[in-house]
C-alpha cells in the first residue's frame, strides 16, 4: 500500500481520545500502518533505571493508526486528502487536494 503520510509532515486527529490535535510525523511505522504524531496519544511507562539514565515514570507517545490522521492543508490549516501529481520538471510530488498546494518542498 503507498503510504502518503511521511516523517516530519504535519498531521491533524481526526478520530479517537486526541481528536483535534496536531502535531509532527516523528516516525513511520509502516508495517503496523501507525504512525507516531509529536504530544499525541500519551502513554506513561514505568522504566527501571538504567546506565546513564534514572528510573521513574516516563511519559511518550504512543503510535496511531495512520487512517486517524489527516494532513493539514498549508494554506487554511484544516485538514486535507492527498493526492500526486507530476510538475513540469518531471518530479512527482504530492499535494493538498483541499488548496492544490505541494506538500514536498
């Protein structure tokens, strides 16, 4: 399956316990189909000190199904589809449906 969600772009929930929330792609977990998205889905960890590292509870995010994301749309801010189109220099880029504005740089 082509994965349109790439590490560094910006996301918006659109479903579940964070819905609203945006942040950053930090990683892209493709096997899974999830993505880990900068202060969402926060799970706490306890974890047994280690070296160079104290113990206690540890507060990170946890991966999300890539279907509970959407991408925000460069020029309103709201969430957008995306889709692929070829510039006239030949690249493939993708786009926001939503404004027509290229998401890759």
């Amino acid at each position: 399956m082509k994965f349109k969600i790439k590490k560094g772009d910006k996301v918006v929930v659109i479903t579940g316990r964070d819905k609203g929330k945006s942040g950053e792609v930090l990683r892209v977990l493709r096997a899974e189909n999830r993505v880990v998205v900068q202060g969402v889905n926060m799970v706490k960890r306890h974890t047994k000190p280690g070296a160079g590292q104290a113990g206690g509870i540890v507060e990170k995010e946890a991966a999300i199904h890539a279907s509970n994301v959407a991408h925000i749309d460069p020029k309103s801010s709201k969430p957008t589809r995306v889709g692929y189109k070829i510039l006239g220099d030949g690249r493939k880029v993708r786009f926001a449906k939503r404004s027509g504005e290229v998401l890759d740089a």
